[in-house]
C-alpha cells in the first residue's frame, strides 16, 4: 500500500464541549486505537482531503508531536448535513498482526457478454479482506475479457496471496446478466418476428369468424337470401 504522512496533535481534554471547541477550530478529533493504549488526538481537517477522496488506501505515517505511528483510517463520522468531518479513527499497525480493511475492485477489459447486448453489473465495489498490511494490495483489479452472457466472478474465484477474503464465498462481485434479446443471432430474430407474424394473423381470422362478419362472409350471407 501506498504511504501518506499526517501530522496530529494531543488533545488536553477528551468531551463532547473539547470536541466541538476543536471542530470549530478546523480540527478533526481523532482516536488512534490497536496498540497498548488509546491515543486521543486532533488533526486538521484539510489534511484528509488526500486519503478520502479517492478509491486508493494508504498506510498512514501519523506523527504525534514528535513520535511517528504507522496506521490505517479504519472510520469516519460526517455531519448529516454539512457533509464534514466530526470524527475519525485511526488502526495502529503493529508488526506481524493482521488487519481487516476494504480494498477497492477495479474493472478492466472488455465481456464479450456486454458486445452482445448483455448488462454489466458490478455490485461488490469494496471487497473485505484480512491480512498483514504488506501483503494487502492497493486494489484488486478484476479482467472481464472472458465473461460471456450469464458468466460471473464470485468471491470465491478470487485469489490473493498471504490473504483472506472475508466476503460470502459465493457473492458476485462481477457479472454479465442477460438483456432482452442478447446474444440472439440475427436469423434467430428475423425467424420469430415471421412466427410471430404468422401467428398474429391467425389469430385476427379467428377473431373475425368469431365476431362480426368479414366482407366476403357478409356478401354469402346476402346471396343465399336472394
């Protein structure tokens, strides 16, 4: 994973009135957990701008008045409203102890599936996954060249190595579902709109010996009176 550096400071007191005092000053109140003990600590809200807006995650160089913690943003609490930061909490990584964090999944190539007509559905976005941070990739990029009508990539499909993906085994988290109409071949369409023709038509007779006359039954009709 890629690196960032953030700068953070101790908090003098931990309360919801110290909190807002911080908030109102631009600073994000933070907890950096996972170690031997809970830090309590603000960081400037600008400083986020980088590890949020985007798909990436990143192990977080943290300096704290002086002493560095490696650490992953592990959540993060915004304003219903306003959309910003009140809260944030850090994971401290510690040597040759697992994590669990979501990694993005990325699409490339072209289905086959989809130049037929099929649709294109990609409903994990964030896979769960648990494994020391060194061996958990940035993302998981997924090639769909060889995905037909119907065809599919689960969970349980995926392989990474040293780690352990934590999603339902059979979940897909990529597939070409069937549209109307795809994958039929273009003498197959033309013959069912001719069946379907034919079958119409039939269906319009029946209807008019049923119903009112047609022309030609009506002119029998009046030349037997006669």
């Amino acid at each position: 994973m890629k690196t960032v550096s953030m700068s953070g400071s101790l908090r003098e007191n931990v309360g919801k009135k110290d909190a807002k005092k911080n908030r109102r000053e631009g600073k994000v109140p933070c907890v950096l957990y996972g170690g031997n003990d809970q830090i309590h600590l603000t960081i400037e809200d600008k400083a986020f701008t980088k590890i949020i807006f985007t798909p990436e995650i990143y192990i977080l160089k943290l300096n704290i008045e002086g002493k560095e913690y490696d650490a992953i943003l592990q959540d993060i609490q915004y304003h219903p409203v306003t959309d910003r930061i009140l809260h944030a909490d850090f994971l401290e990584l510690i040597s040759g102890k697992p994590i669990t964090i979501g990694i993005p999944v990325r699409i490339e190539g072209n289905a086959p599936g989809v130049l037929q007509g099929g649709n294109l559905f990609n409903p994990i976005r964030i896979l769960k996954v648990r494994g020391l941070a060194e061996d958990v990739p940035d993302n998981l990029v997924l090639n769909i060249d060889k995905l037909d009508i119907g065809d599919s990539i689960r969970v349980k499909d995926i392989d990474i190595e040293n780690v352990t993906l934590l999603d339902y085994p059979n979940s897909q988290v990529v597939a070409v579902k069937t549209a109307r109409g795809a994958g039929m071949e273009e003498e197959e369409v033309e013959e069912e709109e001719v069946e379907e023709g034919v079958e119409g038509a039939a269906k319009e007779g029946a209807e008019g010996a049923e119903g009112e006359a047609t022309p030609a039954a009506e002119g029998g009709e009046q030349k037997k009176k006669e």
